[in-house]
C-alpha cells in the first residue's frame, strides 16, 4: 500500500505491506509539493508501486490536497490500483494517541484566511464533533482537552494551559489509523466553504 500525505506543509510517503512500514519520506517544505512529491514515490522500494494507493484528502492546503489526489488517481489508473483516502485531523489525532495513550484529544490545524481546522476526539478515537474551520478566539472558547495536538497546538496551549503536540500528518504513521477511518470516495475535504461566489 502507498499513502501520499501532501495535505500541509508537511510532504510524506510510506509504502506498507499489510501493516509493516517498508520504507517512507517525510520533509516540511511549506510549498514546492508538486516538484518533490512523484521523485519522493519514485525513490520507494519498486518505484512505489502498490495494489493499493491512500491518500490525505485534507482539509489543507487547497494546492497540496489537489497535488496528492491527482498523483493518487494517476497512479492507481496506471496501475490498476485501488485508490482511497483519509482525513487529515484523523490521521493527527491517531498519532498523537500513539504518545499519549487513550485520552480525549482536540487537533487544532491551520487553515485559510486566519482560521483554524478544529476537531475534538475522544479517547477511544471517535470524532465528538464534525470538523470546522473557525477563528482563533472560538477555538480557545471551544478547546477543552487536556492534550491539544496539530500544527496550532502551541498556540491553543498557551492560552489554555493544555499539553501541546506539534504534529502535522506523516504518512510513515498511517498504520496507526483504524480501518474504520479509511474513506472509499476520493474527494478532497476543505473545511470551509469557498470564497468565490456565482454572480446572481
């Protein structure tokens, strides 16, 4: 299985088979994924190549979540792969359990136009609520958990006095996600609606 995590600033892949983690990249590049992430596949065990393709559908970057689906769905047509996807915060808060162990953990991510991505999970890993794009005030109102994790988790933490964990998603760790998380329909995830409007 190839994951292709170019969702943040973060760029990552891992090849996996079945749940053993075969090899994989990370870097945080801020921009420049379109340039670095089909070398990055390239330079896996067999060029990458999977019976199965995972990719982060966001919410992100809108430049990055379209770079990782349009080289999942190339790739999984070229091969004749299945190609499916997760979620960012899914995939945030799974790897912040892994060093924190079952407790009730909020991901807080950036997002556009001075917002933030937020979502609660408990400790079983569960959503508690839908995921929102939300200024930073109401995201101090709304973050409760001891443990904040995500690429805005130092902010939160200091105004809450929660434990920060600065993580953004590394597909090296997608063997962490349950089953359960993984999405069948490859459709990018924004988090907010769009900015453009139709004339009327």
């Amino acid at each position: 299985m190839l994951v292709i995590d170019s969702a943040t600033e973060a760029c990552s892949v891992a090849l996996f088979e079945r749940d053993t983690l075969l090899d994989g990249t990370y870097a945080e590049l801020g921009r420049g994924h379109a340039e670095r992430l089909v070398p990055m596949i390239a330079a896996l065990p067999d060029r990458g190549r999977a019976a199965r393709i995972m990719v982060n559908l966001g919410p992100g970057s809108f430049t990055g979540v379209r770079v990782g689906l349009a080289a999942a769905r190339a790739l999984g047509f070229a091969w004749g792969a299945t190609v499916g996807g997760y979620h960012n915060l899914d995939l945030v808060a799974a790897m912040a359990r892994a060093q924190c162990g079952a407790i009730a953990i909020d991901v807080v991510m950036t997002g556009g136009h001075g917002e933030w991505f937020f979502q609660p999970f408990a400790a079983n890993g569960n959503a508690l609520a839908p995921l929102a794009s939300l200024v930073p005030r109401a995201v101090h109102e709304q973050a409760q958990a001891a443990v904040v994790a995500g690429s805005e988790a130092a902010a939160v933490a200091r105004h809450s006095g929660a434990q920060a964990l600065t993580l953004r998603p590394d597909a090296r760790a997608f063997g962490l996600l349950g089953r359960e998380a993984w999405r069948d329909t490859v459709s990018p995830v924004y988090g907010r609606a769009p900015d453009a409007r139709l004339p009327v």
